[in-house]
C-alpha cells in the first residue's frame, strides 16, 4: 500500500516559490565566497567532473605521468613506426617480390626461401626507418611542448625541421636542408589538416 501524500504547507504559494528566499540568498552568496570570494577554500577539494571521475590516488598520477612523459611517447612512436614500416615493406614485396633479388640466370625462379628472406630484408628494413622517424619526431616535438609550455602549430614544424635535417645531415648539408624543408612542410600538412 502507498504512502499517503503529503499536502505541502499552505504558507507555500506559487509566488513564494518564484521569489528567492532570504535563507536561500544567504546560502548561495556563502557558497560563492568559499568557490570563488576571499574565503575559498584552501584545502584540496575534490571537484566531480561532468563524467563523474573519482579522485586519483598517488599511483594512478604516477601511471599517468608516466604515460605522459616524453621518452614513453617517443618509444610508442618508434614501436608503432616500427609496425607501420613493416606492414608497408610487406605490401611492397607483394607488389614487386624479386627488385632486389639477384640470381645466377636471369631467367631462374626464386625459391621459397629466397622470397622469405627478401621479405624479412625489407620489412625490417621499412620497419627500421619508420620506427627512427616515429622515434625522433615524437621526441623532439614532446620536449618542444615541454620547453616552450604550449602547443602551436609551428612545434610540428620546427620538429619536423630538426628531424628531417638531422636525416639529411648523412648525405651533406644540401641534403639535410632539402630534408629539413620538406619534413617540416609536410609535418605542418599533416598538423593543420588533424586540427581542422
């Protein structure tokens, strides 16, 4: 059986409900002074999110930062560039099996273990360079950010900059400003096209 309701006060009408209350007035503007007046709070009060997180304890923020640093973003772009490049390397053999093998005839067919090993060569071989690119770009733009305390659009293309001479630098300085030039131009497309 339900509970009878209750009848609301009959000093309760629809105007005393439209028209703040005094008890009501002092309430807020106390609220406003420990969140944002000269009375705040100076404790570490937890604030729920609109997702309803819980605060973090030591070792989540630990995990955290962890995740955030620079040499974890730089190793996880050299793994995933490493992935990439091998995945690709595979997809060129597949196109072209045999552009570096060599044989005593020219007409003779490869073997299974010929084609194997030139599958391991180039993707591995793929796999290296993307993974070095991944690596030094993700770095070098990570401790940018962190220098300079912002994210612009010019840390892509400063990172890309210092990474594309860097690689360059191995065959003399015309390479490596013809690398930094181009690396940088195409770090600032590939930035300005995931931003908007």
């Amino acid at each position: 059986m339900a509970a009878p309701m209750r009848q609301p006060p009959e000093a309760v009408t629809k105007d005393t409900l439209l028209t703040p209350q005094t008890s009501d007035l002092e309430t807020f503007n106390l609220i406003l002074n420990h969140v944002i007046g000269e009375k705040k709070l100076k404790t570490n009060v937890f604030l729920p999110s609109a997702y309803g997180s819980a605060a973090r304890s030591k070792q989540e923020q630990m995990i955290s930062a962890a995740f955030e640093s620079c040499a974890f973003k730089a190793v996880a772009s050299g793994v995933l560039g490493f992935a990439l490049g091998g995945a690709i390397g595979l997809f060129t053999v597949g196109m072209d099996p045999m552009s570096t093998y060599t044989t005593t005839t020219p007409d003779q067919t490869p073997s299974t273990r010929a084609v194997l090993k030139e599958m391991k060569v180039r993707c591995s071989s793929y796999g290296r360079n993307f993974g070095t690119i991944g690596f030094m770009f993700a770095g070098t733009e990570c401790i940018l950010e962190t220098y300079r305390g912002k994210s612009p659009l010019s840390n892509g293309t400063i990172s890309g900059a210092i990474v594309g001479g860097a690689l360059g630098l191995r065959a003399g300085l015309k390479a490596a400003a013809f690398g930094a030039a181009g690396f940088a131009v195409f770090s600032t497309a590939v930035d300005y096209y995931f931003r908007h």
